[in-house]
C-alpha cells in the first residue's frame, strides 16, 4: 500500500477480515498523540504509585479553542461529583503554583 500524500488523512481503515481498525493520521498529528499519551500514562503511573484511583477529570482542546470534555467518579470518591470541576480548578491551580514557587 502506498503512503497517502503529505498532509493527507484517511479517517480509518478495517480490513475484512475483522481485525482491528487502522487510523492514519499525519506526522504532527501522530507525534502530538503519543507524546499526549505518554504524558497521560505517567500521570496514571505516578499517581498509581500513593493511591487508588477514585476519579478521573480529563479535558482535552485544540489550537481553535474547540475542547472536549469528560469527568467520572467512583462509588467510593469521597468528593461528590457536582463538586469535582472546582477540585480539579484547584489542584491545576496548585500544581501551577508550585511550579511558578520552584522557579
């Protein structure tokens, strides 16, 4: 199979045979997820390491402004849900400020 050509993207290809589906992104767009999931991965890791997890606030957007959103809290998460986003405001502006103190 020939590479598409520069710039070119095909959404997602499935072979008949039933196998997994194949997405073909860009170079940049492909450099940007793995280094996107890389990050996600050692969050997990590290936090992995002190605690379970009991939720999780993800917030994903792009050079447009265009955002995606998504939030999801265990059964045993001693936060309520409707209470999460300002958590999560809090803890981002914390790690912020810790990282604006160190310098």
């Amino acid at each position: 199979m020939q590479a598409p050509h520069p710039g070119c993207r095909i959404r997602s290809v499935r072979p008949k045979a039933g196998g997994a589906t194949l997405v073909l992104l860009p170079d940049h767009a492909t450099n940007d997820r793995i280094a996107t999931l890389r990050r996600v991965r050692a969050v997990l890791d590290e936090h992995l390491r002190h605690a379970d997890i009991a939720g999780i606030g993800f917030l994903v957007w792009g050079t447009d402004f265009s955002s995606t959103a998504a939030l999801a809290c265990s059964d045993h998460a001693r936060i309520p849900s409707i209470a999460m986003p300002e958590f999560i405001k809090n803890r981002l502006l914390a790690a912020k400020i810790e990282e604006w103190t160190g310098e």
